[in-house]
C-alpha cells in the first residue's frame, strides 16, 4: 500500500498531531509508503518485516534572503555588465572586478556556512554566486590581455582582414570600429588594426 491515507493511524498518531503551523516554513509534500521485506518461514508460514518511509517536503519563506543573499547578487551583476563601459585601458576597470570577484568569493564562503552541505542539489543562490564569480574572472583575464595587446606596436597582418568580414556580418552594427578610426590620435605609434581588436574583445564580453 503507497496511498497516504492507508497509513493515516501512524501520521495522526506520531507525526500529524506534533505539527505546528509556521510563517516559514511551508509544508508541500508528505507521503507514506509500506515496504514489505521477506525475512524467511517460520512453521510454513511467511514472515515479513513492515517499513513505513514518510516523505516529507518543506519549502522555507523568508524574505530577508531577498535582500541580503539576491538584491546583493543583482547588484554585482549590474557592476559587473557596467565595468565593460569603461575602457579596456581605463585605470579603474581591474579594481572594479577585483573587487566584484572578492564580494562573491566572500558571499560563496558565507553560503557554505549558512547552508547544510549534506544536500543531494546545489541551491540555485550557489550556483548563481558561483557563475558570478566565473565571469568576473573572464573579465579579469580578458581586461589583462586587452591592456597587453594595446601595447603592441608591430603591424598585424590578417587581424584587419579579420575585423572587416565580421564588421560585414553585423547586421546591427554592434561590431562598428569606425569610432576607433575617427578617435584615432595621430601621435600613437600602435597600428590601428590593435586597437579595433582590443574594441572587439570588449564589445563580445559585454
């Protein structure tokens, strides 16, 4: 028998009558199965073990999580999409993210602490913080190679070739580089086949 209600003595009995309502926590779920174990023959007659497993499914409402745990990541997010507004080369671009990468490693140190890691899945906040933290990482790494390729100063041979047929596709003009030329200073000796892959690489992470 797996039906709850062919259990309903042991529920009322033990279970049902030490339930207290609560604003927290929700009760989704509770079922009951019979299980059935042969333990052999005792003077031609079988015997069997009866289990009762009781599931029980809880869902926990609290509205501070809200802000202290997805305001807070909402916010990162935001800072980490406006840190591609700044120049690959702008001064304050890579203690931004540091910093963004800092707060989410120090928020997915605090989550391991509040949550229980006995979990059979990864709590979708975890798992956010920590996709959080892969991208600021990315933006790292790619702000670093941005500033190193804004340094070279020999001539490319076939990035220019490059840029033109992806610039050809682009059916929005997201991938415009005419505001490089236009804004190109004429003392800098960097070809300017650089700096429209540096452009590149900045426009494809946002």
């Amino acid at each position: 028998e797996t039906e709850f209600s062919k259990v309903f003595l042991c529920l009322q009995g033990l279970y049902m009558e030490d339930y207290i309502p609560s604003r927290v926590w929700e009760l989704k779920e509770m079922k009951a199965k019979k299980i059935n174990t042969f333990m052999g023959k005792v003077n031609g007659t079988d015997v069997f073990r009866v289990d009762i497993k009781i599931y029980i499914q809880i869902k926990r409402h609290a509205s501070v999580f809200i802000s202290s745990y997805v305001m807070p990541g909402f916010v990162m997010i935001v800072l980490s999409l406006s840190s591609l507004w700044f120049s690959p080369t702008h001064p304050q671009r890579i203690p931004v993210i540091c910093l963004l990468a800092l707060l989410q490693t120090l928020y997915l140190l605090y989550l391991g602490y509040k949550i229980p890691s006995n979990g059979a899945k990864i709590p979708r906040i975890v798992v956010f913080y920590g996709g959080s933290l892969t991208i600021s990482t990315t933006l790292l790494i790619l702000t670093v190679l941005s500033r190193s390729i804004s340094t070279f100063k020999t001539k490319p041979s076939s990035i220019s070739e490059i840029l033109r047929k992806l610039e050809s596709y682009d059916r929005i003009n997201f991938f415009k580089f005419s505001d490089v030329k236009e804004n190109e200073n004429s003392t800098s000796s960097q070809p300017n086949e650089w700096q429209q892959l540096v452009l590149f690489i900045n426009k494809a992470a946002f």
